[in-house]
C-alpha cells in the first residue's frame, strides 16, 4: 500500500502563487509516476501535470508555462509550482502516483481557490 499526503492548498488572488506538496510512503517501487490532477464543481477530474521517476514531464495545455512539477526521489516527494493563477485554476488538487503494478494511489485532495 503507498499513502499520499498533500498541504499546500489555499486561497489567493488572480496573479498569485501556490505550491503544492505531496509526500508517498509506503510499498513504493523505484519506478512510477507522481502528478497531480484537479476536479472542479461540476466538471471532471482533469490532468494538470505528471513527473516520471526518470524526471519526464508531461502538462496539461491550460498550465503549460505557468506551473511547475518536480519531484524529491530522495523523499518520494512531488511538488507543483502554481503562478499566474487564474480564476479558472480554483478546483481540489488530487495528487496521484502511478504504478505500473499496482495502479493508481490518490490522495485525499486539497483545494486551491483564485479569487478574481
């Protein structure tokens, strides 16, 4: 079993800045993927960007140049850097890690709010 715990979640202003973090303990094996993925009031959850453990990054289109993901391995640790949020960013931010065995692992979510 892997756990996930997420902090980093709040309430800014329109141009400002979050980052998120997300710590996996557990049976982890030395390959997989971390990422986060975000689900808004009445829409479904959605990709917002993915690291490999090889350092492979993968962005949604709408974060691409505004956010960052990167990963401790040293600490099974994932991290999103939010800047320029937007309004349209305000959702609950699930962090998830992929393994290629065992399938996804999702932790509990936190929310990110963009006031305009």
């Amino acid at each position: 079993q892997v756990q996930l715990v997420e902090s980093g979640g709040g309430l800014v202003q329109a141009g400002g800045s979050l980052r998120l973090s997300c710590a996996a303990s557990g049976n982890i094996r030395s390959f997989n993927t971390m990422g986060w993925y975000r689900q808004a009031p009445g829409k479904q959850r959605e990709l917002v960007a993915t690291v490999t453990s090889g350092g492979i990054t993968n962005y949604a289109d709408s974060v691409k140049g505004r956010f960052t993901i990167s990963r401790d391995k040293g600490k099974n640790t994932v991290y999103l850097q939010m800047d320029s949020l937007k309004p349209e960013d305000t959702a609950v931010y699930y962090c998830c890690l992929r393994d290629a065995y065992e399938g996804d692992y999702w932790g509990q979510g936190t929310q990110v709010t963009v006031s305009s």
